[in-house]
C-alpha cells in the first residue's frame, strides 16, 4: 500500500519557463557581448551537467552555478566578473511560477496520501518558490539539506529513513529519466514519469513504472497502485 508521494519541483510542480535564457541575455549585456542568449545557455547546461557527473565532494548548487559561468567566461575568452555576474541568474530562481494543476492535485492527494518534496535545488529558492506559490507540502528535502544529488541512492534513502517509510511504501514523480525514474528505482522505489512535451521516446517510456502528461494523471495511477 502506497503510503506518500515524492515530488520532483522544477519542471515537474513548478516551471522554469524561459526565465534562465532571459537571465542569460541579461548578462551578456552586462559584459557586452553579441551573443545569442540560448547559445550561450545551452553550453551553460553543458557544464551544469558536467559538473554534477564529476562531482566528488557535495557543494551547493549556488557554487555549482558560480563554476558554470566561470567556465563560461574562459571558454568564449569573455572579460567579466563571474561571482558578481551569476547573480543575474540566481537572482530568476525564487521567480518561478507553479504549472495550473499543481496545488490542485497536491491537495486533492494529500487526502489520502503524505507529500513531499525531493529536489536538486538550494534550499532558500525553493522555500521562496514553495511560499510564493502558496502550495502546501508535509515535508521538503533538497541536495543542499540532504548533502546528495540525484540519482545517488543515498539521496531517495536519506528521505525514507527521515519519513520512516519502506521504499515500496511510496511514488517517485518527476520529469528526469535518470534523476526522477532510475534513481528512485535504484533503491526500489515506483517512478513516475512526468513527459508534458513529448521528449521522450517510447523506448525512454518504457523504463518507467508509469508515465503522465501532466500532474491530473497521478489519479488514476495511484487509483491502482
């Protein structure tokens, strides 16, 4: 019996809409260059995800941020400040704004089921994000207060020991493949995964336990589980 549901927060509860290439433009006007903003976002990701896949020792995800436009900087041979400039960026991240069905289903599952949050995120951004989208939660765990990224094991069984639930006891939800599916089934967790525009082959599909378009389809899921 499926006791909580754990949720993935951006792009899964609350959306990053186009607020990080904005951010993006903003800084290279800043140091005055003519670059196209989603260009230089896109190698922005690049190094995101590099460093996350070479990270040896936790570091929170604002010094994370602060390495991407270092590597930025030296790989375009750019001229500027990176620990001032990042701030642009960091500055959209207590911005987001919640997709239209979330505080819906959050309270209509929450009847039945406890809630949580799992997400990569620095803790004050997402506690800004949760207040200012008023939404209503038993509990929020991120890699900065847990010390772990996704998809480390230790990260899905931190929470568990914390809520004192077995991991089949509880759903994953998220719209990461590797961080929001693999991850929680390491440790034996059912994954749900969140596909609301269709980037996923059937293939990717199939290695879920479950698969939505939006947050409305989690009824009938949990409906048979």
């Amino acid at each position: 019996m499926k006791k909580a549901i754990i949720f993935d927060v951006y792009g899964t509860l609350i959306s990053t809409g186009n607020g990080s290439v904005t951010a993006a433009g903003e800084i290279l006007k800043k140091i005055n260059v003519d670059m196209e903003p989603k260009v230089f976002y896109k190698k922005w990701k690049e190094f995101h995800k590099q460093q996350m896949n070479e990270m040896t020792e936790f570091v929170t995800e604002e010094v994370v941020f602060e390495n991407d436009l270092r590597m930025l900087y030296e790989f375009y041979n750019l001229k500027g400040n990176y620990k001032e400039d990042v701030k642009i960026m960091l500055d959209t991240l207590d911005k987001r704004k919640a997709f239209d069905e979330t505080n819906e289903v959050l309270n209509k599952l929450s009847k039945k089921y406890k809630i949580y949050i799992g997400s990569t995120t620095d803790t004050n951004p997402l506690m800004t994000n949760i207040k200012n989208n008023n939404m209503k939660v038993d509990g929020i765990y991120t890699s900065e207060s847990l010390k772990e990224y996704k998809p480390h094991k230790a990260f899905y069984t931190k929470i568990l020991d914390d809520i004192k639930l077995k991991a089949e006891e509880v759903v994953f939800v998220g719209d990461s493949l590797l961080e929001d599916v693999k991850g929680p089934q390491s440790v034996g967790i059912y994954s749900v995964l969140l596909d609301r525009k269709d980037k996923y082959t059937e293939e990717e599909k199939n290695v879920a336990d479950a698969v939505i378009t939006d947050l409305t389809g989690l009824y009938g899921i949990m409906e048979q589980l």
